[in-house]
C-alpha cells in the first residue's frame, strides 16, 4: 500500500507541473488564475495523501481545509478585483 501511495504521489507532483505552464504562459489573467486554481486544488489532495501516509490524516485534513479556504478566498478576492478594473463606471467608489 506504501508502495502505491507513493507512486500516485509521485504522479500527481509531476501532473501539479502540467497547470504551471498556463500560469507561466497564461495570456490572460483569467487563464492564470485558473492554472493556479488547477495546482491548488492538485496540491490539496497531495497533502491530504501524505497525512494518510503518516498515518496522521486528521491533522492533514485540517490544513487541506485552511489551504483550500485560502484558494477560494483569493480566487473570489482576485476575481472581483479584476471585474471592478474592467467595469469601472459600474463602481460606486
């Protein structure tokens, strides 16, 4: 079973790569965003593999929890950031 949890995580370290070229080459803001999106979300599984390959899964949920609560905060943060730049007659600021 190590076995196994090791080469899936070894897979899934080189697939979390694969987003990080629309990250880098992105043309758009939003292709970036979504790239990263990508490797957040690849990353909360990796970390939740290696808490059951501690044998300390509990811990490691919990900071799957805060890692994909941080993600979707910035998204939303970025998200209406980038709205607001666009559309800035529509803001009453």
């Amino acid at each position: 079973m190590n076995t196994f949890l090791l080469v899936a995580a070894t897979v899934l370290m080189v697939v979390i790569i694969i987003p990080l070229v629309r990250v880098w080459k992105g043309p758009t803001v939003f292709d970036r965003l979504l790239g990263a999106n990508a490797m957040a979300t690849k990353t909360i599984v990796l970390i939740a593999m290696i808490g059951y390959f501690y044998d300390r899964i509990g811990m490691f949920i919990d900071i799957t929890l805060a890692y994909a609560a941080l993600g979707f905060i910035s998204s939303l943060a970025l998200a209406k950031y980038m709205t607001a730049e666009a559309h800035p007659e529509e803001n009453d600021d």
